[in-house]
C-alpha cells in the first residue's frame, strides 16, 4: 500500500530564509505527487502537482518541488520565506495510471510552518 | 474557484445521534471523496465515489456511510455518532483521476459531546 511520510511537524523558520519541507514516498510504481497548503479555518490549496515529465515542478507563490526518483522524495522548497507562508502543509500522492485506487490521494500527516519576523 | 459547499459548516450533536453532511458541487466531476482531518493524521479517506451510485470504501471507513444519488450530491452519514467521529471533514472533487485537480471544499466542524 501506499504512503506518505513528511518529516518533521513543525518547521520554524526567519522571513527571508529558505523554506524546506520533506516528503517521501513509498509506492511500488511512480505516482502522481502534489503539495497543498492549508491556511488557518480554510480548505486546502493546490500548491503544484507532479504527473510526469521535467521533475522539478513550479507551483504557485514561488513554491517549487523536486522528484527524484531514486530517493522516493518530493520534496517543498522556497528560496525567501514570506510571513504570509505560515500555514499548514501536506503532501500527497495518487496512484498513476493501470493502478486501481480510482484517484484516491493518501496525504501525509502535514508540517505546520512557523515564519519568525 | 471550484463550486464545490459543504452543509452544515459547523454541528455539535451528542453521541449516539444520527448525523448527515451534504458536500454539494456544480463541476458536473465524476470523482467525490470524503475526508477526515485530525491533528497529527493529516487527512485520511473515509469513502468516494467514481459515479453515481458508484462508491467504495476508504482507510477509515468503519462508522460512516455514503450515498450518491446525483451526480453533484455526496452525503456522507454517521449512523450513530461517536466522539471519536469529532473531526473536521472535507469533501473533495475530481473531474479526472488521478490526474486532474482536485478541488476541496470548506470543511464542516464536526462535533460529538
């Protein structure tokens, strides 16, 4: 079965430091892997999206994530932390296509991201 | 954004007691999921469905029931509720597993005393 492990739940970091979360897999095939955001009482965001093609993936609010393959990792990186980031963050992941959990994301169990002024 | 409402946004209902939450979408998707999220678990699959009529069982399923009777109706039922069962829901869309975006809807609070 698939899983997801995102290491650490609690991340701190200074405006303007790099932002990194972790995110490993397990999965017999490649799957398709996503990063959401949830800000306080809110529903979660697409921040990007991995299926296939170039590995490292640009998101949304300069977010940008890497596969790589042979590490089983997806991991959330961001180069200036803004204070507007502080937020909760998961990473998921869907079987890719033959498989047949019929598009059913397994999440992690989040990293909250502190941003210290 | 996606037109996806969840109804109610929040309830308290004491254990024992039925309770129904409605996730509504105008998307017209084929795929609709149920999520509970709690501290230190992220969130995890309760029940979806791939089509009207069309559903399946989840990670944590015990507990809970769906229905899907029209393509932008999802319920989701707590026969008799547990505190255990307090959580905050998600609903979630899919016009294209697994593939396609997913689009989330706001969350119900759901409390059991």
């Amino acid at each position: 079965a698939q899983s997801v492990t995102q290491l650490g739940s609690h991340v701190s970091v200074s405006e303007g430091a790099l932002v990194l979360l972790r995110c490993n897999y397990s999965s017999s095939v490649p799957p398709y892997l996503f990063w959401y955001v949830q800000y306080p009482n809110q529903g979660l965001q697409l921040l990007l999206k991995y299926t296939t093609g170039a590995t490292l993936v640009k998101g949304i609010n300069g977010f940008e994530a890497e596969f790589k393959k042979s590490e089983t990792s997806f991991h959330l990186t961001k180069p200036s932390a803004h204070m507007s980031d502080a937020a909760e963050y998961f990473c998921a992941v869907s079987p890719s296509p033959g498989s047949s959990n019929t598009g059913k994301l397994i999440f992690g169990q989040g990293t909250t991201l502190q941003v210290k002024p | 954004d996606a037109g996806i409402t969840q109804s109610p946004r929040h309830k308290v209902t004491e254990t024992g007691t039925p309770v129904t939450l409605r996730c509504h979408q105008t998307e017209n998707h084929r795929y609709m999921y149920w999520y509970r999220q709690d501290p230190g678990h992220g969130l995890r699959l309760i029940h979806y469905s791939y089509g009207v009529k069309d559903t399946d069982k989840g990670e944590v399923s015990d507990g809970y029931s769906v229905s899907r009777s029209k393509t932008e109706d999802f319920l989701l039922t707590l026969e008799s509720a547990t505190s255990s069962q307090t959580s905050v829901y998600f609903c979630a869309i899919s016009e294209s597993a697994p593939s396609g975006r997913y689009f989330f809807g706001p969350g119900t609070r759901l409390t059991v005393l």
